[in-house]
C-alpha cells in the first residue's frame, strides 16, 4: 500500500486512494485525510469502506458505468444508411421526361426530422438530438445545402439585370483624420 500511494507511474486516481488508506492506518480522522487531499469527507469515507469490503481491488474503478445506450450498433447503421439513399420525396425525372417522386408526401431532402421519422416508422425509438449526434459523429451530411440553383430547362428566363438603379451605392468608408499610434 505504501509503494502505490508514493508510486509516479500509477493512475492518478488510484495514488490518491491508496494515499487515503494509507492516512487512515495512521489513525487521522476522515476530515483531516479529506482536508489533506482536497476531497470531500464523503468521498473518503466511500473508498475507505470498499477497500474495507474488497481490499486493494476496491480501490480499482469499476466499469459499466453510465448510461447505457438506447440504440443497438445496427440501428446506427441504419440510420446513416437511410440518410445516404436519396429522399422519398425528392423529385426525378422519369422516363417520359415528367418529374415524380417515390412518395408524393415525402420529404425533398434529408433534414433532422426526416430520418428521425423514417426511423420512427421502421421501429425504431430515436429522437431527433439523437439522429443529430449519430450523424455529427460520422462526419455524414444529412443535406445539401444550395445557395442558387440554375434551370436545365431551354425556356429558362433569368430575372433579369440586378437591382434598381435608383438603389444608392455603399458608401466608402470615411477614413478618421485623427492620428493614431499606428501613424507614428
């Protein structure tokens, strides 16, 4: 016990354990150890009682804490493989030239709502933040993002030239006659 509590190469989280134990052997009371290693007295009290009730393996972290995950490896897999198909409502042109969609209510394009819902409808619990977090995760874009677009059609008329010649140019900015310390 003494070699872990002075040891340099031993997790942090363990030396400080040890230490705690070690304290204890020297008959200080819990606030003195928890005032000497900057914890709380609870948090003594809970180490000294599990390397009571397991001995030096109580002093070790147990795994399996936290929340455990609400959707399986293969329900992730699916939700990034339904983003990366092409949405039910997105328009293609068909064989006569027409354009239709595979579903006439569907969604044009992938937002965060749309494969949460998809999913939803294909039985799985997923919510929105979710879908979100497993996307960013992957690095996978649920939607492209066109600032314009042009027409393929040949009948296409633009608009136009730009703005009104009445619309007032920006003005230039003033520069200040004031010196500054850059001017020096």
């Amino acid at each position: 016990m003494r070699r872990l509590s002075g040891a340099r190469k031993a997790p942090l989280d363990l030396v400080l354990r040890a230490r705690m134990v070690e304290l204890s052997w020297t008959r200080q009371r819990v606030p003195a150890i928890a005032d000497e290693l900057r914890c709380s007295p609870k948090t003594v009290h809970r180490w000294l009682h599990r390397f009571n009730r397991l001995g030096l393996d109580g002093l070790e972290d147990l795994g399996g804490q936290g929340r455990k995950r609400r959707i399986t490896e293969a329900e992730r897999i699916r939700v990034i493989g339904l983003v990366k198909q092409s949405p039910p409502g997105r328009l293609t042109v068909q064989a006569g030239g027409e354009p239709a969609a595979a579903e006439e209510y569907g969604p044009p394009e992938w937002t965060l709502d749309a494969p949460a819902a998809e999913a939803r409808r294909l039985g799985m619990e997923i919510g929105r933040s979710q879908v979100r977090r497993i996307l960013l995760a992957e690095g996978v874009r649920w939607r492209r993002t066109r600032s314009w677009t042009r027409s393929r059609d040949a009948d296409f008329e633009g608009k136009g030239p730009g703005s009104s010649s009445s619309t007032p140019a920006r003005p230039t900015a003033r520069r200040s006659s004031a010196p500054t310390s850059s001017d020096r």
